[in-house]
C-alpha cells in the first residue's frame, strides 16, 4: 500500500505532548533489539542502564550533576527555539564562559576573598553572551543562517580553549599537560555535603546546581506569564502577525540569542568550577549540543525541560554503566540519544500532517493534497 503524508487542517493538539512519549517509548524498543544483536541480554542491559546507576546517593548526585548544565542550556535554548532563532552553537558559548570563569580564577588564583565565586559566575554569562551576539549580529545585521554561523563558532572556541591551555595558561608545573592550575577554593562551588547534608557526603554534587534551580522559575515566567516571552512566541508561529503588530524582528534575534549564550557560558562555569576544577584540552562534555534534544523533548516549557534533562542525563550514566558492567562501548548512550531525537522529529510530523493511502481523496480528510 502506498502512502503519503497530508496537511491537517489544523495541527493536532494532542499529538504534541504525546509525540516524546512515543518517542521514548520506540527509543526503548529499538534499544532493546540493539542489545539482542549485541548478543546481550536486553533485560540485564536496561537494568545496568536505567536502574543500576540510581541505586545509591552518589547516582543520584551524578545524576543531578548532568542534568542541571543540560537543564540549564536547554532553557536558554528554549526562549529562541520558541521564536524560530535556532542557535545551534551553545556548546561553543559554554566554552567561552569557561574561558571567561577560568581567566578570573587563574589571575585571582592567591586570593581568598568570597568575591571571587559570584565574579566567574558573572563573567561566565558575560562571556557565553558575547559569543552569542556575533551570531545575533550576523543573523540581525546581514540575514546570515543563524545555524550554520553559531555551530560554525562552536569550534572557534574549541580552538581558543586549546591555544590558552596548551599556551599562557598552561600549568607550569603540570609537566607540559594541557591543564590550568587547579582553582582555589575560593573559585570552586562548595560541594553540598560542606553546608551539613550529610546524604551528599563523599559526593561531587556542588552547589552550581542552585543556579539551574533559579533559572527553572525564571525560565517558566518568562517563557509563559511575561509579555517579551508572549512577543517570541508570536514571533515564531505567526510572523506576519508578529511584524503587523510592530514586535521588532532585530530585537527578538537579540535578545534570544543572548539569554541563550548567557547560559550556556553558566552551565560553563558551573563544570569548570565544579567537578574539574580547572581547564583542560579534553573538556569537551557536549552538553550544548545534547540540551537541544533536551529543549526539544521538552516541548520548549520549562517543567518538560527539567524532566527531559533528567532522562538524558541518565542516558549518560547508563553509558557508562555498561561499558563497565557489559564490556559496551560507551557510544551507546548517544546511540539511544541519536534515535530518541529521530523518533521525536518523525512523531513530530504527524502533528501537522496525517498519514493516509493513496487511495483516499485527502480533501475527504479535512487536508489539501
């Protein structure tokens, strides 16, 4: 039987919140035949994967350590995805903010003053923003494809990280390591077990993850209760409107791409002065491309973000766990993350266009051939 794809008349409302649970739920049936051809048992397999890494309080800390730089991006990302401003390239503005935190921290590296901390935070959305607005000037100015010119920055700045840590940043007594000096404390988040938790003890869990937790209520205001955020998303689903109701194109391409790039240059900060404790070569953790799968399962809202960034940080875990428990390579978890987006993007189809054979007059559908 032939078929073909027909537009709706209107899109399909239920669909959209339906389509990434389909999509999750076929992610786990194509995973499932991914173990058998393995020759691995696909029972054991999801158990090492989904169950095992939560079992103690440290899972659970490096569960919620993934997942807040994830939830962070991918809210940033959110705001201009809901305007049509794809930025693809917030890893490389979460890189700069890196660069930006780590340059504080390596020229204040003698000084404990409580400062220190809230400057890099500071300097890191600064920085995230600054590299964003070459996009937002490229897109606003000369009509550029924002998404080949964020990506294309992306391994700009993947080339600056390693020029600065294999050059004048180098540790000197690193025995020529591409590495900074390690942060002080006074540059480092406090681990959570420091303020008396005692369930985070012997955990890498800091206190970065305040950040995400305030940017969650801030993201969701914006995004559904403020006017500039109602102004984006008219601008992204109905731009003829948007344009006849005198919403400024230029402002919006600005304004979008910089909250992205601010950021993403926190989630920068929140790893560099967090678990690393410094700048490497190899700090490449790919959450900025990772959180667009993240803003996308979560239907651009801010509550759907936090569960789909809390999914995909799990998938990050269960890669590892079964490169240790199941001799896997660790690639599987972009594996599941390559057809969880694939799945998404097709279900996502069927929100504008039904499926139907040839044999079938679409105008009796309610479409338009």
């Amino acid at each position: 039987m032939r078929l073909k794809l027909v537009p709706r008349a209107e899109p399909l409302q239920s669909m959209r919140v339906w389509a990434p649970v389909i999509a999750i739920g076929l992610t786990l049936l194509a995973g499932f035949l991914i173990f058998m051809v393995l020759g691995k048992n696909p029972w054991l397999a999801y158990q090492a994967f989904f169950i095992d890494p939560l079992r103690d309080a440290n899972g659970i800390s490096e569960l919620l350590l993934k997942a807040s730089p994830l939830c962070l991006i991918a809210l940033g990302l959110a705001v201009g995805y809901r305007a049509n401003i794809w930025n693809i390239g917030a890893e490389g503005q979460m890189y700069v903010g890196g660069i930006f935190a780590s340059g504080l921290a390596i020229y204040f590296h003698e000084v404990d003053a409580p400062w220190v901390l809230p400057l890099m935070v500071v300097a890191a959305a600064l920085g995230g923003a600054l590299w964003a607005s070459l996009t937002a000037l490229c897109r606003a100015q000369f009509h550029t494809n924002e998404i080949l010119v964020s990506l294309m920055l992306t391994y700009v700045a993947d080339l600056v990280v390693k020029f600065l840590v294999y050059g004048p940043w180098r540790d000197p007594m690193a025995n020529n390591f591409p590495i900074t000096v390690s942060f002080s404390d006074a540059a480092l988040f406090a681990p959570l077990a420091s303020y008396g938790w005692d369930l985070w003890e012997g955990t890498r869990i800091n206190s970065s993850v305040f950040i995400t937790l305030v940017a969650i209520p801030v993201a969701w205001f914006f995004m559904q209760s403020s006017y500039a955020g109602f102004q984006h998303l008219v601008t992204g689903e109905a731009p003829a409107a948007a344009r006849y109701a005198g919403y400024r194109d230029r402002w919006i391409i600005w304004i979008t791409l910089l909250i992205g790039g601010a950021a993403a240059g926190l989630a920068g900060v929140s790893d560099v002065a967090g678990p690393l404790g410094q700048l490497n070569d190899r700090w490449t953790p790919g959450y900025g491309f990772t959180a667009i799968i993240v803003a996308t399962l979560g239907r651009l809202h801010a509550l759907g973000i936090v569960l789909a960034s809390l999914l995909m940080a799990l998938l990050y875990l269960g890669g590892e766990a079964v490169q240790v428990t199941m001799q896997l390579p660790k690639a599987v978890s972009e594996v599941f993350q390559g057809l969880l987006l694939l799945f998404l993007l097709a279900c996502d189809v069927l929100v504008k266009y039904r499926v139907v054979s040839l044999d079938v007059n679409p105008k009796a559908l309610g479409g338009t051939a």
